[in-house]
C-alpha cells in the first residue's frame, strides 16, 4: 500500500504563497496518478489539481494559473506550489493517490489558512 503526509500548511495572507508538499511512501511503483484536494467544513472534498503517469497536470478551474503541481520520478515527493493566495483559499489540503487497480489512497490533510 501507500502512505501521504502532507506538509507545509499554515497561516498566510492574502496575496503569499505557501508550497505544500507530500512524502509517499510504500508501493510506490504501484502509483498510477497524484494530486491535491482541499474541502471546507460544510462542503464536499474538491479536487486543486493532478498529475498522472505521463506527467501531464491538470487544475480545478479556480486555481487560475495560480499554482503548480509538481511531482519527482520516483513518485516518492509530490508538491503543490501556491501563489496569490486569497481567503477562498482557506482549506484542508489533502494528498492523494491512486494505485494501479484503481485504490486510491488519501493523507491525514494540512491546513492552510489564508487571511485578508
């Protein structure tokens, strides 16, 4: 199996940037796809932004151009560089993967908190 923990959250202001990062570990040969979703209290869990096995990335449309998904080969690190941040923005971050076979496994969720 797979283990995420994600890293890097906290408290910004609107307008900074925060680069959230998260460590997998396990069966990691066995990841098919990686990304970043965050939900708010009262709202469904949404999906920022993916990348699959050919590298290629895709973001939730409120994302702007505002942030990067990045990922190593190893599939070992996965990073969500985030700039222009606003209040919207406030969340819980959570990694996610999926595995060949379609598993899909989650982390425990980083805060990040943005303030006006």
């Amino acid at each position: 199996q797979v283990q995420l923990v994600e890293t890097g959250g906290g408290l910004v202001q609107s307008g900074g940037s925060v680069r959230l990062s998260c460590a997998a570990s396990g069966r990691l040969f066995q990841v098919y796809s990686m990304g970043w979703y965050r939900q708010v209290p009262g709202k469904g869990r949404e999906l920022v932004a993916r990348i699959d096995s050919g590298s290629r990335a895709d973001y939730a449309d409120f994302v702007k151009g505002r942030f990067t998904i990045s990922r190593d080969n190893a599939k070992t690190m996965l990073w969500l560089q985030m700039t222009s941040l606003e209040p919207d923005d406030t969340a819980v971050y959570y990694c996610h993967a999926v595995v060949y076979g379609a598993t899909e496994y989650w982390g425990h969720g980083t805060q990040v908190t943005v303030s006006s």
